[in-house]
C-alpha cells in the first residue's frame, strides 16, 4: 500500500465471508486469516527491530500495514483480538505500564478498545497520564483501526 493512503483506504475488496479460506483481494497479498497473522507477526518484529532507522514514510506505511492485517485477523477471528492488543499498542507507543493501565480500566482486548468513542480514547489516555505524543498517536491510531475493521467487518 501506498505511503499516502490511509490505512482504511481501499478495503472495500474484502466481499466474502471470512469463514471461507481465502479473501478476495490482490492475489497472494493477504491469503488466508492465518497469512493476515503471519504478517501482522513479521510486521510487528520488523517495526521493534527497524524503527529506528526507518524515515517517517517508511514507519507509517508498516504502521499502516501493521493495522490492515491485525483487522484482517479480527475481522475473522475476533477471539484472536485479545492475544494482539499488547504488540499492537506497543506499536502505537505505548509501554507496559500503559497496557496494564488500558488492562486495569476494563480494555481488555482491541474489540473492546475498538468499541470507544474519541471522547472515552482521550479520557482514558488522561487518566493514565500518557504523555502529548503518546495520546496523539493512540488516539489516531485507534481510530484508524476503528475505521479499518468497520470497512472489513463491512
């Protein structure tokens, strides 16, 4: 995908159910849900081994992509929502501490998480004292996934 598209760009491909064994999409980009988790898992470690190195372009196009396969994965299998929440949120900034806080105030995976408005996002990111930036990006990205699964889920 393209570093100026959106994560929620152009997911209106995915016309079959996800209880069939493949999507319907560019061929072998995505496969299976079981491909869509490989790649969630690959993209993961390659941003924590990466980052530091990458441009700008470079982190929000894995970030991007990072986010279209952990909705591919939820999308079809929404108990897998809650083993993704903690390197999904490490991508997004936050550390351990802030999970155990997200954890603590009943966000106990990325279903419930995807389920709040930006008002409860910026009041959640206030009561554990994420720092400007940290809140920033947790909000964008929530609502990013927000919008990427409710276009799969469709």
């Amino acid at each position: 995908m393209p570093s100026h598209q959106s994560p929620s760009a152009n997911l209106g491909y995915l016309s079959q159910s996800c209880e069939s064994p493949m999507f319907v999409g560019p061929p072998g980009v995505w496969g299976d849900w079981t491909n869509a988790m490989r790649s969630f898992e690959e993209l993961v470690d390659q941003y924590e081994t990466e980052a530091l190195q990458l441009d700008d372009s470079s982190l929000a196009s894995i970030e991007a992509n990072i986010t279209r396969s952990l909705c591919i994965v939820i999308a079809c299998k929404p108990l897998m929502a809650r083993s993704l929440m903690a390197p999904w949120l490490r991508v997004v900034g936050l550390s351990q501490p802030n999970i155990q806080y997200l954890e603590i105030s009943g966000v106990i995976d990325l279903n419930v998480l995807f389920m709040k408005a930006e008002k409860d996002l910026r009041s959640l990111a206030d009561r554990g004292k994420f720092h400007q930036e940290m809140k920033r990006k947790f909000i964008r990205s929530t609502i990013a996934a927000q919008k990427c699964l409710e276009a799969f889920k469709g």
